[in-house]
C-alpha cells in the first residue's frame, strides 16, 4: 500500500481538519469523551467534491470512514488512526417540497427531522419515527436502513425511497433522482445501497416519497400480564382499526417502573403496571370517530380479559409526554453501567418466550446488573439493554451468545434495524447462510476492489 501526503487532499476541500485537530470531535454520539483518531476529517459540501476525495483515495489507497450523525450502535464509524473521515454533515440541504408529485429531495446530511418538519409544512408526511430523529442524518439512515416506531404499518426506510445519488468507491457518481413510483427497467440498483452501511458507495442524496398527513393522533398505554393476551389484542386492534393503528409499541415491566420511577420526571399513567405495558398510536382523519374507536377497542379487549388497564391520550402535550417513556433510552442507560445493546429480530408468536428465556439466562450470569427489554412488538423488533459489572471481554461474549444463539434456530436476526458495522460481524453467520455471506462479499469485491471504504464492515 502507498503512504500518501493526506495534507495534499485535505489542502482541496475547505475546512478540513488535521490529525492534530481531530482531538476535538468523536466517533459516537454518546462517546464524546474519546477523541477521534484518524488522519484526518474532510466536509464536502457538494457531491463533486465528495467525488474529488474518493478519487484521490482510490488512486492512493486510502481507507476512509465515513460519518453521518454518529448515532450508530453496532461501531460503524468506528476509526483507526491511518483511516481518513468523510463527515457529511455540510451537505445538510432539504430541497423544497415537490406537493404535486409528493417527494421531498434532501442530501446526506440533512437532519431527519428536518425533512419530516419540511413535509408537515406541505401538509405532507413521512412516517419515519425513531428516537435519534433529531441527530441522525438522511444518509446513515439510508446506509442502515433503518426502521422505527412505525414500521409495522409503513415499513422501513426502504419503502420510501424513490432515487438515490451515490458516490462509487474509485469516485464514479451514480445519479438516479428519479421520482417515479414504477419503473423496471433493469435492475432497482438504489437497493444495493440502501442499507449497506456504506460498503458500497457513499449515499450523497435522495428522494423521498410522501403520503398525505393524517388530520388527527391519538395514543393509549395498555397493561397485560399473558403474552398471548398481548397478541390477541395486537389482532384485534389491527382487525378494527385497520390501516389507523401505526404503532404498537412494548415495554416490558421492570423497563417501564424504571423510567417512571420518582427520581425520573416521568408519572406513570398506570396505577400497576402488569407484566407487558402497552404503547399504541393511532393516526387518522376524524378526530372524534377515532378516539371512540380506540377506546370501544380497548373496551373490547379489557371485556375479554386481554388487558387489565388502558390510560389514553388525546392532546398533543399528553401524547409527546406518553411517547417520552417509550423512548427514553437514555434513562435505562443511567441504570444500567457498560451497558450492551442488542437490536434482534424474532417471530413474533415466539418473543414471549425467547425474550423471558433470554432475560433468566442473563440474569443468572455472575457480572450482569440488570437487562431491560423494550421494541417493536408488532414487527418482531426487540431490543436489550444489559447493564454489567464491566466491560470484560469474557462477559460481553458471555452476554453475546446468550442473546443471539437462540435466533438462529427460529431464522431470527440479530440485526432487526441498527446493521452489523464492526461489532456484530463475528455472528452474521446465525442470521446469513454462508451462500449469502459469500454474495455479500462479491458485491463488496465488485464494488471496491481496494477495499478502501468503511473497511471491515459487515464482511471482511
């Protein structure tokens, strides 16, 4: 490999900071007091000049990293010291709203949130809702695919996205902006990139396509002891409120007492928590037809025994203080030191079971503190948060294995939305055939024979 003069590239694009004054900035979001080592961090502010850096790594073969809103939890921007940072973070434009064909066109950069306020303004919607809204950026949520508190009704990003601009490894820029709803001719390749944490191509820009806002919100937080109680009214609520239910969100007990405790700011709406607490959003047109039908659903469910108790929110201020505790991941990490993260996928008749399973197992392991489980109970999605002892390498394979062995015998995943990156890599192999993985690593080949971008990210 050649040892380029990084100087020489960071001297073309304006702004750019040197080994030296990376110390400032950091590689995480919630790791601020680690100082990024690398070469240094170039902020392109349009796609030539992202085009212009790639090309002089190519040319030099230098490994480069890219970095978005530095929300990731799987170490994909993760850096090494001879490795160059591509931040994107300048190219934050949201391009006007186009109301007649209902698109929105934004670049890498741009703040989620941002382009979900531009499209409020049209009277127009994007249904992406997660926690890191406000940080994560429109190109790591496209290169993660991520997913959400919606997906069970609007899928994940993907289902979205219209056209895509990318930058190829050795500098080639692939324009595709389209804003056709259909079109198949040839192969979708904006699939390729959606979702490839980076490997393949840098995502500079995109086009999103929207759907008309719904006129009114409502919000409930349902109690259950019995899994399947919990299911049963998880069908029934589908079944009667159809396409307006949008989320169906679970928290389970000890998670729940935990963010509502009296030292946090939040009051539980529930006098008794049961085991399994309940979230559910409810977006339609008529305000007073759909709060009746969310409380005539609930009454069914309470009347069969499927739930024990249901508070219900009908003002904004209620529904945004309701969503807080769903969301409020931060308060669960307070309590749970050298905290591991886990984002799994499993049938959902099957998460009862495996989750209870999985919490007694670590629970039982000399160094675990505390395990809080919460997720996506309509789409599959759980996630865990285990608090530990510390962070020995032993106990976080310990913590590792019990958690993913378990999926693979009922084709689970252990990457429902957050990726693989660098830390999930070493059991890829429960969620991926080895055909698959070898697939995996062709595209990767095809794409960037250098192996210069995001290196060691989901295959090596």
């Amino acid at each position: 490999m050649s040892h380029p003069n990084i100087d020489e590239l960071l001297a073309k694009i304006p702004g750019s900071l040197t080994a030296h004054e990376t110390q400032s900035r950091f590689s995480h979001i919630w790791k601020t007091d680690e100082p990024l080592h690398c070469k240094g961090v170039v902020f392109p502010r349009t796609t030539k000049q992202v085009s212009t850096i790639m090309q002089w790594c190519y040319k030099n073969d230098q490994e480069v990293v890219v970095h978005g809103g530095l929300t990731n939890l799987v170490g994909g921007t993760q850096t090494q010291a001879d490795q160059l940072v591509v931040s994107l973070e300048k190219m934050n434009r949201v391009h006007a709203v186009d109301p007649k064909n209902r698109t929105v066109t934004a670049e890498a950069g741009a703040i989620l949130e941002n382009v979900l306020e531009a499209a409020e303004k049209q009277d127009l919607f994007l249904p992406l809702s997660f926690g890191a809204r406000g940080s994560a950026q429109v190109g790591g949520v496209i290169s993660t695919n991520a997913g959400g508190l919606r997906v069970f009704r609007y899928g994940m990003t993907r289902n979205w996205i219209l056209g895509l601009e990318v930058v190829l490894p050795n500098g080639t820029i692939i324009e595709n902006l389209k804003t056709l709803r259909k079109d198949n001719s040839g192969i979708d390749l904006k699939h390729l990139f959606i979702g490839a944490e980076g490997i393949l191509g840098i995502v500079t820009k995109a086009v999103f396509r929207l759907i008309e806002k719904p006129q009114t919100r409502h919000s409930a937080i349902l109690t259950t002891n019995d899994f399947s109680n919990l299911l049963q009214t998880l069908r029934y609520f589908d079944q009667t409120l159809g396409a307006r239910l949008t989320g169906f969100e679970l928290l389970w007990e000890n998670t729940y007492s935990t963010i509502t405790a009296e030292e946090t700011h939040y009051k539980s709406p529930i006098q008794k928590p049961d085991n399994y607490v309940i979230f559910v959003e409810m977006l339609g047109k008529n305000v007073e037809r759909d709060s009746n039908d969310l409380q005539d659903a609930c009454a069914h469910s309470f009347e069969h025994e499927w739930i024990s108790d249901a508070a219900f929110f009908d003002s904004a201020s209620e529904q945004e203080e309701c969503w807080k505790i769903r969301e409020d991941v931060a308060t669960l990490e307070a309590h749970a030191p050298h905290n591991q993260h886990f984002d799994i996928s499993i049938p959902i008749d099957q998460i009862g079971t495996i989750i209870n399973n999985t919490i007694q197992q670590l629970l039982s392991l000399d160094g675990v503190l505390g395990v809080y489980p919460f997720g996506h109970v309509a789409d599959g999605n759980m996630h865990l948060i285990v608090g530990k002892q510390n962070d020995s390498p032993k106990l976080t394979q310990q913590i590792n294995e019990i958690v993913y062995q378990p999926l693979a015998e009922v084709k689970g995943s252990i990457s429902a939305e957050h990726g693989i990156g660098l830390d999930k890599k070493p059991y890829l192999h429960l969620s991926r055939s080895q055909e698959e993985i070898h697939i995996m690593k062709g595209l990767k080949q095809l794409f960037d024979p250098k192996n210069i971008l995001n290196p060691g990210r989901i295959v090596d």
